[in-house]
C-alpha cells in the first residue's frame, strides 16, 4: 500500500470520523451539525529520534512519509531496535458498529430525541439550560513498516443538558450527561434525567458552606471513577517513569500500595469512551492489572516504555485525534467490585462526607476533586447537601487509606470533556466504580 | 442569499523533549473551512478539515438551512480590515538550534532536573470574509516554551514548570531569569508564619474563569449569575477594572469576534473601578435580553455564533510590587492545580508549586498548601493590585502579575 523507506520503522494511522451535534438553548434548536473528516498522523523511526506529520492530504501520505524519511538517517539495524523488537504485527479488520451505526440514523430523530427530555424541565428553579446531543464514529487504519495492516471502528453517542439554577441568592451550575455506544442506549432514560432534574434542585436549595476539615469521605461510582483516574491512574502511565530511577524505586511492582480489598484495572476491551481494540500504534487493546489485592502489579506501557522499562505492551498508546502522537494514556480504569452492601458501610459512618457527582478533577502530588453534589453523613445517614470547593488528598498515602469498597459498581461514559495530559486534552476516558470509602481527605 | 466565510490555518513544527533530550520532531499544517449562509431569516452551516472546495461547503451549507435555525441579525458588513503581528516567524531551524542550546544547558547545569514536554513554533492565519464586503484577516506566530521540570530524586510526576511564549526569543533574558528561578527551586523554605498572606499569580485561571461565567450576558439575565441584578453596583475593589480584551499584542488570538465584530481599541469594559457597568453578549443574546451588544460571539470554525466564554483583561493597576509589600514575605503559585469557586463565590485551591518571594526576587520553594478566600474578598478588601510583569520573564508578550490576602492552611 505504501512504499517505506529501507532502514526506517514507519507507521500510518489514518482516522476518518463522522460527528453529530445538535444542541438547543432551553427549547429552541441552536445547531445541528454534522462532520464528515479525514486526516491522518505519520511517524518515522531511525532508532534515534521520532519524525511526526500530520495532514489531512490523505493521498498525499506517501510524499509525507518520503519527506520525514529526509530529515532521518537511515539505519540498517533499525528492525533490532528494542522499541521496533517490541511492537506487534497484528492484521485485522473488526468492524463492530456496521450494524447498528450511528450514521444510519437520521438527525431528525437524534433532535426529537433530545427535545423528548427537555420537555421534562419544568420547574422554576432552573432558569435557563442548554443542552446536546452528540455522536462519533471513527473508522481507524493502522500500516505499518513491520506488516501491521489493522482497522477498526469505535462508536459513543450522548446527551447533555446544561443547567442553570436560580434560588433566591443561592444560584448553581451543573449538567446532566448520559452516553453509550448505540443510539439505542439513549432512548427510554426519562427517570434517570428527571431524579437527576430533583436532585440537582433539592441541591441547590439547600446546600449549605461546608465547614472545612479533614473527613472520613464515601466516594460514589462517578467520584470514585475520577478519584482513581487522579490519585493513581496518572501515576500507572509509565511514560513518567523511563529514565527515572527514583520513580522506577517509589513504584517498583510488587510494592504495597492499599489494603487487599483494592483491586485497579485498566482496560481497553470495554465498550464505550476508552473503547480500544487496537491502541494508536497497532498493539491489540488489553486489561491490565495495575493493582491486585493492594499490591503494585502492572504499570501502563506504549511500546517506547515497554521496550524501555523492559515489560509488556498494554495498548495504551492513545493520540487524541490525527493532529497527534500516540502517548501513553488511559482507556477505561476503574476500580474492581467489592463485597460490602452500601448500606453498610454508610452505617459505619459518623460524620463524614458522602461525594455524589464531581465538576473536575486533578492529579499531581496532590490529587482533587471539585464535587458538583456533595452531602453530610451523620450518624450513619446521608444528611443534608453541602457546597464544597475542592477534595484534595496525597496520591502516595489516599489509597492505603482506601479501607470499604462496595458490592454496588456502575461503568460510565460521558459526552463532553475527558482526561488532559499536557498539549492532549480532551481524550475520552471510560471510569467509574463501586462505591468507596477514604478514612481522611481534605475537604474545603 | 448571504454568503460568510471562515477560514482557519493553523502551522507547527514542534520539538519533543523527553528525558532533557529531543526525542521526536512534529510538523503540522491544517486548514479548516467553515461556510454559513443566511436566508430568509435562517441560517445554514457546514464545514470540513484540508482542501474542500468552497463550492462543496456552499451547497452543504444551503442543505443545512433547511433545518430551520433562525439567524434574523444583520450580519457584519463593509469592513477590511488585515493585520499581521508578526513577520518574521521563528522557522524550524531555528526552533530547533534554540531547543538544543537550552537543553545543552540545562543538561550541564541543572543535571539534578529532568526536563520534558515540547517547545514550538506556531503560524496562525484566520480569515472572515462574507457577500456584504467583511475582509478580516489575523495573522500571527509565536513560539511556545513549556517544559515540566522534575526533580530526580522526587517521586512526583512532575515538580515543576518553565514556561515562555511570544514572537521573539531572546536567549539572555530567558536565562537571566531562569537560572535563579531553578535555584530557587533547589532551597525549600518554609511556609511564612500567619494564616493570612499575600499571594501573587501570573494566570489566575480559577479566578478568570469564574468571572467568563458571571459575566456571561445570558447567565445575567436569565437569573444564574451571582452579579444577576447588581448591574451598576459596586462590586469590588475601586482599583479593579476588567475588559474584554481582543488585542492580539496582550493575548494571542483573532481581534474580531465569531460575527465579525471588530472592538474599538479591541476592548470593551465590563467592571471599572469595582462597578459592573456591562455583562458580554453576542448579536442573539443582545436582542433576546436586550442587552449591549459588545462583539463576544464564540464557535467553531464550522458553527453557529455561540455565547461561550471571552479574552478577559484586568487593567494594570498598581506599580511598585515590592514596595506593596511593605517589606512582607509574599507568595507566588506557580502551579495550582483542582481547586475552583462554589457557585456562591467560594474558592479553595491547593498550590503545588509555590515561592517565597520579596517583589523583586524568587527566594526559594515552599512547600504543598492549601489557599482559601471568596470572589468579594478576593477583589475587594483583599486586593491587593494588577501589576505590569517586570519581575518574571516569561516571553515578551505584556503579562500582568496580580495579588491577593488569601488565608492559607498548611
């Protein structure tokens, strides 16, 4: 298909994607668009330095290739190179989405959809909303040097309903987001939207300043997804770790990192936003152990790192879209189910903090989460809605302190926003979890 | 029918670093075409990545106008206006020779500090032209420094992060400030004694994007806004005044708005001297809440005008940093990362890198804590000023420093 230059690994990711979005303010339809583009990301490898282009000439590839071939330096023995040892070959075509694709619905429907739910807000409380309904299918194509000749396809679809709510002097700004795979997901959520319509008002009703301290906090699935994704997923992508020996130390496998109850997984094989039968560079998706049974076990690799740090590939090599390399990534991190009821554990609880829904989150040596509702638990009960600006907690010591993890366990995918890492934001990311308890985090 | 154009173009190449070496080198170049017609009232959009004949948007654009999208604003009309900031972009050589100088010695002389991330050279043209002789056209480059910086011996992801943007480099500027600042990182100090402090930032982004949100034309007349219903009313401090700023020279980026609007002086006041005197609309918002009109359409290059978000700028305010300080020990963030406002105004934020500093010179590293105040405290009787950066050199395009009493808990 394409001629690569003697001496040189090369490989050619080609993405063609069809999207969706049709948003509305209050009832009124603001846009229905629809993109159909194509572009494609080049790497050229001569066992020293990477070369990248990224265009959107797709049949122009072969002359991008012959012109990053140019500025490298052929290499005769650039097939024993370890990171060129390291990749796959892999030769497949799965194509899961043909069936029941997103393209083959009619924006007409994927509006009345939308509409369907806003007739559900009604009450003065929220005085405006926006809302949308997004959808993408990717077609990607991945050749390469050493015989890689794979394509796939990945499809999310989504609703999101902006809210803004007016109280008196109490004013609140949240969202209401389901996503899934097929439009078919998305029919029939009438109750999910309208509890999540009452919660998000008895919120902003009530909710009172936190008094700030420190709290034994209970994490629900989509706090728990983030508070994993934060405190430790980042720590797991082991492109921080080549060349640095005190990381290498600090996260050597084997080491204790929770109680035996934690279990964190990674893996590219679940259906929805961090879908990845084969990662950016060709290697076949996997679940990847990272923790078991509190125990370090497994670290997140593109084939750089695997080579470097002499362990498998995982297929985490994620770009963002065509304009960008493949850097190591996340796909869907969570943690696994426990065996406790949820009614247990908040029984336990004396006075604590109980995190619902989150805004944001972040992960350096500190990790945060912005809750968006947030409640008191006192007594064993959860009590009253509380505004709290930031959870903060330190990523070497928050998940030893990890100590009930719940039988209950939800995935989730959203539409807008996902995971930033330097200049790639935002990648979507599969998250969530059981219901989880932290003994001590900072609460603001 | 009327017939609007946008075309964006958009050209990189960009030096990867890993390790304090370079490890990959990546060119881009890709123009996005957007196409909006306008008809009966209507309006209809397409739009597509690298080279699509216009005559194709066209008739997609006219296709989509049957969705019935009402537009009934008169657009932007009888304006050239074409400007280029920036002639003699940084070329890929160059970027490349810098990078290697600077990696040279931060290997030599900083080899207890891993350096990683990109340094770039970047072209920006973006172009809005329609039937009714709208010419405007933005050119731009500037070249992007941003390394993070980690220590060998930490067990952090980074610990770090040395930052410069603008059109020209100059190497002796970037290492007279520098070479001190990575100094300093290598003297923990401790934390000043007092639970309130004066706190300096450089990008007050929690800050910025909390007033992008109260300050949307729309969440103030729909009730959602905490500065709903305080039109005229003082607000802050009477040193603070905040503009919608669209001047290229003090933030990179086009000087019209997404329906052509062109500022005078590229600005417009919303808060001057601690009074709200306006709330930012775009030509829709305007009319539904007959509101000011003031050029703040946002969108994508293939999209309706939407009313987002906008180039917020305090005006400088003060002079004299170190002198503010009356000879206290101050704080500057680097890097505060999560911490955000509650919707009544709250705010908490740890600070991951912070420095002890005396308004002229970066003492040393403090370490992790944890600020806390509210947006009326914030610019009000906790003010402390919007100064010119004269201290931080962090490229040549004007930024400002500003300054708080925050209470800080360890």
């Amino acid at each position: 298909m394409y001629k690569f230059p003697k001496g040189l690994y090369v490989d050619v990711r080609i993405e063609e994607t069809f999207d969706t979005k049709i948003s509305f303010k209050k009832l009124t339809l603001q846009e229905q668009k629809i993109r159909n583009n194509r572009g494609a990301f080049i790497r050229v490898f001569d066992g020293r330095r990477w070369y990248y282009s990224s265009t959107t000439d797709i049949n122009g590839i072969q002359a991008q290739i012959d012109a990053l071939a140019q500025m490298a330096t052929p290499n005769r023995e650039i097939l024993e190179h370890p990171i060129v040892k390291a990749f796959e070959v892999n030769q497949e075509t799965i194509m899961e989405y043909d069936a029941k694709s997103v393209t083959d619905i009619p924006a007409q429907e994927k509006q009345e959809l939308l509409e369907s739910y806003l007739t559900l807000i009604t009450d003065p409380t929220i005085v405006h909303h926006s809302s949308f309904y997004a959808d993408n299918k990717t077609v990607k194509s991945i050749y390469t040097s050493k015989g890689t000749a794979v394509t796939f396809d990945k499809q999310t679809c989504g609703v999101r309903i902006n809210l803004e709510l007016s109280c008196g002097e109490k004013k609140n700004q949240t969202s209401i987001s389901k996503a899934g795979v097929f439009f078919e997901d998305l029919l029939n959520l009438e109750d999910f939207f309208q509890t999540e319509l009452e919660k998000n008002i008895a919120f902003t009703r009530d909710a009172e300043l936190v008094i700030p301290g420190e709290y034994p906090v209970l994490l629900g699935p989509e706090a728990t997804g983030v508070f994993t994704h934060e405190s430790f997923g980042h720590k797991s992508e082991s492109d921080f770790m080549v060349g640095d020996e005190t990381m290498k130390a600090e996260w050597a496998l084997g080491k204790r990192i929770g109680q035996s109850l934690l279990t964190i997984i990674d893996d590219g094989t679940v259906p929805g936003n961090g879908y990845v039968p084969y990662d950016d560079e060709g290697t076949k998706g996997k679940k990847t152990y990272i923790i078991t049974e509190g125990i370090l076990s497994g670290r997140l690799h593109s084939a750089a790192t695997a080579a470097q740090l002499e362990e498998s590939l995982t297929g985490n090599a994620r770009a963002m879209n065509f304009e960008f390399e493949p850097i190591v990534r996340m796909t869907t991190t969570y943690i696994e189910r426990g065996n406790r009821p949820l009614g247990d554990i908040v029984t336990e609880m004396e006075n604590g903090i109980y995190v619902d829904t989150v805004k944001h989150g972040s992960g350096m040596s500190t990790f945060t989460l912005a809750p968006d509702r947030a409640y008191r638990i006192e007594n064993g009960q959860i009590a009253g809605p509380v505004n709290v600006s930031v959870v903060t907690g330190n990523v070497f010591s928050a998940l030893a302190e990890v100590d009930a993890v719940s039988e209950e366990f939800e995935l989730m995918s959203f539409v807008g926003g996902g995971c930033g890492k330097m200049e790639q934001w935002p990648l979507p990311v599969g998250f969530g979890g059981p219901y989880v308890r932290v003994r001590k985090l900072k609460v603001q | 029918m009327k017939q609007e154009s946008i075309t964006i173009r958009e050209k990189e190449t960009a030096a990867k670093i890993q390790n304090t070496h370079i490890n990959a080198v990546r060119t881009k170049d890709i123009t996005k075409k957007g196409v909006r017609v306008f008809a009966d009232g209507n309006i209809g959009i397409s739009g597509a990545i690298g080279d699509v004949a216009e005559e194709k948007l066209v008739e997609n654009a006219i296709q989509n106008l049957s969705v019935g999208i009402e537009y009934p604003y008169p657009i932007s009309r009888d304006r050239k206006d074409h400007r280029s900031y920036n002639d003699n972009p940084m070329t890929a050589g160059e970027l490349l020779s810098i990078t290697e100088s600077i990696l040279e010695t931060l290997r030599k002389e900083y080899p207890d500090f891993d350096f990683s991330e990109t340094i770039s050279a970047n072209e920006i043209m973006t172009e809005m032209r329609n039937s009714e002789g709208l010419d405007l056209k933005y050119e731009d480059a500037h070249y992007s420094l941003g390394l993070i910086l980690k220590e060998k011996k930490s067990a952090n992801l980074f610990d770090g992060i040395l930052m410069c943007v603008g059109c020209r480099f100059d190497m002796d500027k970037f290492w007279a400030f520098n070479r001190p600042y990575l100094e300093a990182y290598r003297n923990r100090v401790a934390l000043p004694e007092g639970e309130v402090l004066p706190v300096f930032t450089m990008e007050p982004d929690n800050l910025m994007s909390f007033l992008n949100r109260s300050l949307n034309g729309e969440r103030f007349a729909t009730g959602s806004s905490i500065f709903s219903g305080k039109m005229g009313e003082q607000l802050f401090n009477e040193k603070v005044t905040l503009e919608q700023n669209r001047n290229p020279l003090h933030q990179p980026g086009a000087f019209f708005d997404m329906e052509g609007v062109v500022l005078p002086e590229d600005r417009h006041v919303l808060i001057e001297s601690g009074k709200l005197v306006s709330v930012f609309t775009d030509k829709k918002n305007a009319h539904l809440y007959n509101l000011p009109h003031t050029g703040s359409a946002s969108g994508a290059y293939d999209g309706m005008p939407s009313l987002t978000t906008v180039p917020l700028r305090f005006r400088t305010d003060s002079k004299d940093l170190k002198g503010a300080l009356k000879g206290q020990p101050a704080i500057l963030t680097v890097i505060s990362s999560g911490g955000d406002f509650t919707p009544d105004g709250s705010f908490a934020a740890p600070v991951q890198v912070g420095f002890l500093f005396d308004g002229e010179r970066i003492i040393g590293r403090l370490p992790e804590f944890t600020m806390r105040s509210h947006i009326s405290k914030m610019l009000g009787e906790d003010y402390i000023g919007t100064f010119d950066n004269t201290v931080f050199y962090i490229g040549d395009l004007p930024t400002q420093v500003q300054g708080y009493y925050m209470t800080i808990m360890k």
